[in-house]
C-alpha cells in the first residue's frame, strides 16, 4: 500500500515537472536524427562552454565525463526526477548512462537543468563506471555561469557543473542521485 502510494506520488511529481518545464522531454537516440541524444550532448557541451569559457579545460583535461543534456525533476513532498546521458573517456563516446533522483521532504513545483560530471582519473571513472557513484543530499554542483569554472575543483575525484533549462521548484528535501553506466557494445 505504501510502495503503490509513494509510485503515484512520483507519477504526479514527474507529471507536474513535464508541465512546468514546458514539456521538456529527451528525444530519441537515432543518431541520424536531428532530435537524438548525442546531438542534444554536442549542444549541452557547446552551452557550457559559451556560458563559461573556462569550463573547456575541464572537457581537455578530464579523464572522463557524462554529459546529461536534460534531467527532469517533480516533487510533491515526494519527488523524483530523470536523465539520460552520454559518457566519455579521453574524448571518445563509451556508453550511456542515467541518473535517478529521489527527495523526500518539503518541496513542490517542477524543474529541468542540464548537468555534466567530471572524472579526474581512472579510479573516479571505474566508480562511476561500476554504478557504484552516488551523490549524497550535500554534495554540491557548480552552477555553470562566467568564470565558475576556473575556481572549481574536484572533490573524491568528482566534479559536477550544472545549467538551469526552466521550471519553478521549492524544495527543503533529503535526497540524491543515483548513476547507471551502459557501455557501448562493441
């Protein structure tokens, strides 16, 4: 009864997020297709650069990264949100990946933002790599704007940098992110 109460609560926090995000949704993975996951990745990458140029050491420099180009986000006292993403090492494509996010507490409204994680080196990236990478309620991300960049740094070998894309959201929650690495298959 619980789990059936607390599923219906995402479904309407996910619902109320599409809304207030204006419909804001990820589009398919056809590479051949305008719309498609890795099209909407070169974009997100093109975005954080242009907002913060010193963010492109970062993408040089960085053993790997992910780049989640749309994460949804919904809550009614219980929310949820959503992303799927691209995830690189030493700037080829290596796989997919999704983060699940999951808040309990006071919080209403919807959001959508635009998020890329970092990986200093090879232990950061086989964590992530592993699903084992998590993002506790008080891990913080840079938010993207003139100059963040150059004054971040890495914490536990991560870094996460993130861009609004719209909605409204109050939120005095305990939550966190939760990662899934798919690699390519070769």
């Amino acid at each position: 009864m619980v789990k059936q109460m607390v599923v219906s609560v995402m479904a309407v926090a996910l619902s109320a997020a599409l809304i207030s995000c204006g419909g804001t949704t990820s589009r398919g993975d056809d590479p051949g297709t305008k719309g498609s996951l890795e099209a909407q990745v070169n974009e997100t990458i093109m975005l954080f650069k242009s907002r913060d140029r010193s963010i492109g050491s970062w993408f040089d420099s960085a053993y790997g990264y992910v780049v989640f180009p749309d994460v949804v986000e919904g809550a009614f006292i219980v929310g949820g949100g959503h992303g799927r993403g691209l995830v690189y090492r030493n700037g080829e494509l290596m796989g997919s990946a999704t983060v699940t996010q999951v808040d309990v507490g006071l919080q209403a409204g919807g959001q959508a933002f635009r998020e890329v994680i970092f990986f200093k080196d090879e232990i950061a990236f086989a964590t992530f790599a592993g699903s084992n990478l998590e993002f506790a309620a008080d891990a913080s991300a840079v938010l993207v704007k003139s100059g963040a960049a150059a004054t971040a740094d890495y914490e536990n070998g991560v870094a996460a940098f993130t861009m609004p894309r719209g909605g409204a959201m109050a939120k005095a929650a305990i939550g966190g992110q939760k990662f899934k690495y798919n690699p390519l298959q070769k």
